[in-house]
C-alpha cells in the first residue's frame, strides 16, 4: 500500500510539474492608439493581418479623438505608444504642445508623404495646384469681407509646420490670418460650414473634401518635401524602459506590416480595411485613390497621379528610420515661426527621445538599412538645412 502512495504521489507530482511547464501566462496587453488617417494603415495591417501575434505581442487598438487625447494617454500610460505625429514629441517637450520636460519616445517612422493642404471653394479660380504665386493675393481678396483661418491638426505638429513652411513659401504673414487646430476627422464638416479657408491634414480628409465638392487640394506634402518623416510609432518612456523586449516585437510586426502595405497589390485589401467604422470610417474608393498615388484634387482640377512620391511605408527601408537631423529641423521651424521664445537644445532633445539605437537592433534583426542620419537635406520649399549648424539655416529662412 506505502508503495503504491509513493508512486501515485511522483505520478501526481509529475504531472503537476509538467502542468507548469506548460503553462505559459497570457502576455500583458499593449494599447496602441491611431487617430482616423490613412497613414495609421501600420498598426491596422499589423492587427488584421495577425502580425502582432505571430511575434507573440497582446496588442489591443484604440481610436483617439484628437492628437492632444494621444499624447495625454501615453504621458499617462493609459496608452503605451500610438500612430502619432512625428515631431508630437519635439512639440510637447519644448512646450509648444504640451507640458515642457515631458517626454514621449520615437521608435521608429510609419511612413512618408500623403497629407495635404486643401483649401475652400472661395479659392477655386484664384489659385490652382501648386499655385504659391498667387496665394497671398487671393487670401488678400478674401480678407476684404471676411476674416480668413486656416486650420491645423496640434500646435507644433506635422500638419502646423506644413502649413506655416507653405505659408512662407506663399508670402503670406501668418500674423496677419487665424491658425486654428482642429481634429483631422472633423476637418471636412468644420469648412463645410466655414469655420476656416483652409487646413493643412493627413488623408483622407482631402480626398473626402474634394469628393464632396466643400474643396480642393492645392498641393500635397510631399511637393513640400519629398519623402518626409510623417507619422511615427511613439511611446510611453515607463514602456520602452521597462518592456524593451515587447516593445521590439511590436516594432517587428509593424515592419512587416510596412513592407507587405508597400506592395501596390495589397493596397485595395488595406483601403477596404480603413474604410471600417471602427477604423477610418471614410469612403473606400477615396482611401484606395490616394493609397495607390491618384489624387482627384477637386475644383475642376482634374488628377494628380504620385508614383514614387506617393504614401510609402518602406520603401526599400528608407521610410522607417527615426533621425535625429529630421528632429533637429522641426525644432528649427518652432524658433522660425516664433513658437519658441530660446533656441532648443538641437543634440540633446533629438538625443533623448529618438530610440534609435533599440531601431537598430530591430532593423538588423529584420534586415532593414539604417539610413545615414545628420547629413545637410534640402526641402522643396526651402533652402538647406544643416543639423550641425541650425543657426545659419535660421539665418536664411523666409519667416
């Protein structure tokens, strides 16, 4: 009896140890929020696409509001990182956008290009695409029987700075019309009923204006600089010190998302996808349109087609590297355009809160080329800025 107790009891402890080694706790959830844009296509295609999973990550969607929802909820840690403006970070900590001294950290860059300015149907006939000469006139007709306002997604942000660095390119003083920000969603509603002349957006908000007939696109961010850093996947500080391992599997799954997205044969699939309520909620043949390069600008205008231009997620690895010379030149446009009162610290913000060294072992890991960084780059709009000497870029820029 004493030896069959033995050896029911090491059968029972075994299988109870084999019971443990089995078991394997349920990953910790990661929330990730996007704001309705096209561009948040990465974390959408990730998700439906099973990717977060293959690399064994929880990661939970969340539509946000407006872009002041996202950066509260990730200084907060309700959300551990977002779809997000690439100089959000930049913004916040210098105090233009939020707290000064908060810090919100940038993996990696989602994509180039594929935002716009559109403007209202009061311009329609006094400029037309690319039209910069005669902005300043037409604005100045307008401002004869009323006030003219144009509107941006968060002060210090991608849009903002599109914006203003048009506006320069324009001659137009930026003192002399409203800058308003409004939520990219309720953009087409806002000129609908003519809160503002104008908006600088992410799609498809410009594509849905000028379907709608409420306005036009008069040009396209990447005619202000080809292949610019626009959304980027930022997070918690508490998050990327503490979960690194997560945080890198999550930046995995996003590269393939980014690579399966820029093959143009997937694009239709992603578009249907975005066009979701509970995503983008916005007319698919619009989303599919402007993904796959072909811009109806409205206004009678006819298409714009953008080949190698259009919204790119990978592009042979150019598109995901976070730099800190892209940093350096958005701090540059809050001193040009008055947003800070003190030049920043052009090294050591660009420093803190741009990961690129946890980038680079998940670009080795994924066979991705880590581009160059802090080299002079030239904008279309613009003269060439130097990140080793933004004093002299400052010196020479329109205002």
């Amino acid at each position: 009896m004493k030896k069959t107790y033995i050896l029911l009891s090491a059968c029972l402890l075994t299988l109870v140890s084999m019971a443990i080694t089995a078991f394997k706790p349920a990953a910790e959830p990661i929330k990730l929020g996007f704001i309705p844009l096209t561009d948040c296509a990465p974390l959408v295609a990730a998700k439906e696409l099973g990717l977060f999973q293959k690399y064994g990550v929880d990661v939970q969607l969340s539509k946000e509001a407006s872009w002041a929802n996202v950066r509260d909820k990730i200084l907060n840690g309700e959300l551990e990182g977002a779809h997000c403006l690439f100089s959000m970070p930049m913004s916040v900590y210098t105090g233009v956008g939020g707290k000064a001294g908060s810090e919100m950290k940038i993996a990696m860059v989602l994509n180039n290009n594929g935002q716009g300015i559109t403007l209202s149907k009061d311009f329609c006939g006094l400029v037309g695409f690319k039209d910069l000469k005669h902005v300043n006139g037409a604005i100045g007709q307008l401002k004869q029987r009323k006030e003219v306002t144009f509107a941006m997604t968060f002060p210090g942000g991608t849009h903002d700075i599109w914006l203003r660095n048009w506006m320069a390119a324009a001659g137009v003083n930026q003192k002399s019309v409203g800058i308003i920000t409004i939520p990219p969603p309720q953009m087409v509603a806002n000129m609908r009923v003519d809160n503002m002349e104008g908006y600088c957006v992410g799609e498809p908000w410009n594509g849905v204006a000028a379907t709608q007939n409420v306005g036009f696109t008069h040009i396209a961010s990447q005619d202000i600089w080809k292949n610019h850093p626009e959304k980027a996947l930022v997070v918690n500080k508490e998050f990327a010190g503490t979960r690194k391992e997560d945080l890198k599997k999550v930046m995995k799954a996003i590269i393939d998302a980014c690579r399966w997205l820029d093959d143009m044969g997937n694009r239709k699939k992603a578009a249907a996808w975005l066009s979701k309520p509970y995503y983008v909620n916005a007319p698919v043949s619009v989303l599919e349109a402007r993904l796959l390069g072909s811009n109806d600008l409205g206004c009678d205008l006819g298409v714009q087609k953008y080949t190698s231009d259009k919204m790119m997620f990978y592009n042979n690895g150019i598109v995901n590297t976070p730099l800190k010379a892209h940093a350096a030149w958005f701090l540059a446009q809050y001193v040009r355009f008055g947003l800070v009162k003190s030049a920043p610290d052009y090294k050591e913000i660009p420093e803190k809160l741009i990961l690129d060294d946890l980038f680079a072992e998940v670009a080795k890991d994924m066979n991705v080329p880590v581009q160059a960084d802090m080299k002079p780059f030239k904008t279309a709009l613009d003269i060439e800025f130097n990140p080793a000497n933004p004093a002299a870029y400052l010196a020479g820029t329109k205002h």
